[in-house]
C-alpha cells in the first residue's frame, strides 16, 4: 500500500482568497446618495401607487405565497 506524500513540487491547492469584507468601503459621494435615495423614493411612490393602502399589499403579498 503506498501514502500520496505531498512535496513543493507538488503543492495542495489553496482556496480562493475571499474578499476582507470587514474593512470599511470608499465612502458614497454625495451624487451617489442622492441618487440612492431617489429611487427609493420612485420606488416607494411606485407601490403607494399600485396598492394604496396596506391592507390591499398584504392582500396582494398573501395571494402570490398561495
């Protein structure tokens, strides 16, 4: 019976390194959060819209989960 050895010349392969995600991003300019805070309120706008009260969205929500 022979045991695979692992040698320099024939390395494990490693993982993908994953992104640090808890070091702090480029903070959003000015232009960007304006721009993010319009289409939320387009968003918003566009709902209120198609369901004018609450109880026609939870109407709405409940039929699509059947």
């Amino acid at each position: 019976m022979s045991s695979q050895k692992f040698s320099d010349s024939n390395p494990t392969p490693l993982l993908p390194a994953k992104p640090d995600t808890l070091l702090v991003s480029d903070p959003l300019t000015r232009a960007e959060i304006d721009s993010l805070r319009q289409s939320k309120k387009s968003i918003t706008e566009y709902v209120q819209k198609l369901y004018p009260d609450r109880e026609s969205l939870l109407r709405a929500c409940k039929q699509k989960a059947s």
